[in-house]
C-alpha cells in the first residue's frame, strides 16, 4: 500500500489541529503515546478478544475499523513529527488477535524510548499486523481512514 496519501492527510489535520489549538510551539509527542495507548485499549475493548469469561461477541466490524483507524491517525502523526515514515513491506502472520495486541503494546513501549526509525518501522508493522488478525482489509482501512480524518476535521471546526 502506498502511505503517502495517508501522511499527507494526517499533516493537513495536524496542521489544522496545531492553529485551531495553539500549539504551535509546544511538545506533544508523549500526549499522542499516550493517546495511541488509550486507542489500543478502546479498540481491544470492542473486539473482546481478550474477554475469555464473556460470551458477548465483538463489536460490529464498523466500530472495530473506526476505532483501529484512530490509532492509525497517531501513529501517522508521530511519524510526522518525528521525521519518519513506514516503509511497506510483507506482514507476519499473528493467529491469536491477544498476542498480536500485546506485540502492539510492546511496540509503542520500545518506540516511546527510542523514538528512531527501527523501532517506529517496527510499531507500524505491529499495527498492521493487528490489523490484518483483525481482518481489516487495504480497502477497508483507506476508506475508514478518510472518513475519519473528515470527521476529524469537522470535530476541531465545531470546539471538540
């Protein structure tokens, strides 16, 4: 997949967010760690995949894919902020969507002390690949990632 489109969507939101919120000198890339953590967690909660004593099934795939691409949209911010960007290659295949969670989570740990190319390459791959357990195809995620960016849009517009 190409990703370009995806950062230069991201940037024009990022950029946005920054006048609309006065940021324009300010740090926030621990906020957005933190916030990708908290989208992990939400979107672990709507799959329930980890919720070995319930019986209730998973959310509808379309709050599934709302929720994945909201960590998408960090995860392309801190690219952008840090001057790194995902280079596409084959995904391992995770069987088990707990395992492929727990990789993310492990991913962002690393990348959160690091902050370099390996280990930012290496939190995209462990989205993705929690994508693809999740059974989110290519198509899927670019449109939901579109949609989601308008929206975003529009929440700044509107004092969210």
């Amino acid at each position: 997949m190409n990703w370009n489109s995806f950062y230069e969507d991201q940037a024009k939101l990022d950029e946005h967010i920054i006048k609309t919120q006065n940021l324009e000198h300010a740090d926030v890339i621990d906020d957005k760690l933190l916030a990708l953590y908290v989208e992990v967690g939400e979107l672990a909660n709507e799959t329930r995949c980890f919720k070995f004593w319930s019986t209730k099934p998973s959310s509808d795939k379309d709050i599934v894919l709302e929720e994945y691409v909201d960590g998408l949209h960090f995860i392309l911010s801190l690219g952008l902020d840090l001057d790194l960007r995902y280079q596409s290659v084959p995904l391992a295949d995770h069987s088990s969507k707990t395992n492929a969670f727990l990789n993310v989570f492990t991913s962002i740990e690393q990348f959160k002390h690091t902050q370099d190319r390996d280990s930012y390459q290496q939190m995209f791959e462990a989205y993705l690949t929690l994508g693809q357990a999740l059974g989110i195809t290519e198509l899927e995620l670019q449109h939901a990632y579109k949609e989601k960016n308008q929206v975003n849009f529009q929440r700044q517009n509107q004092g969210y």
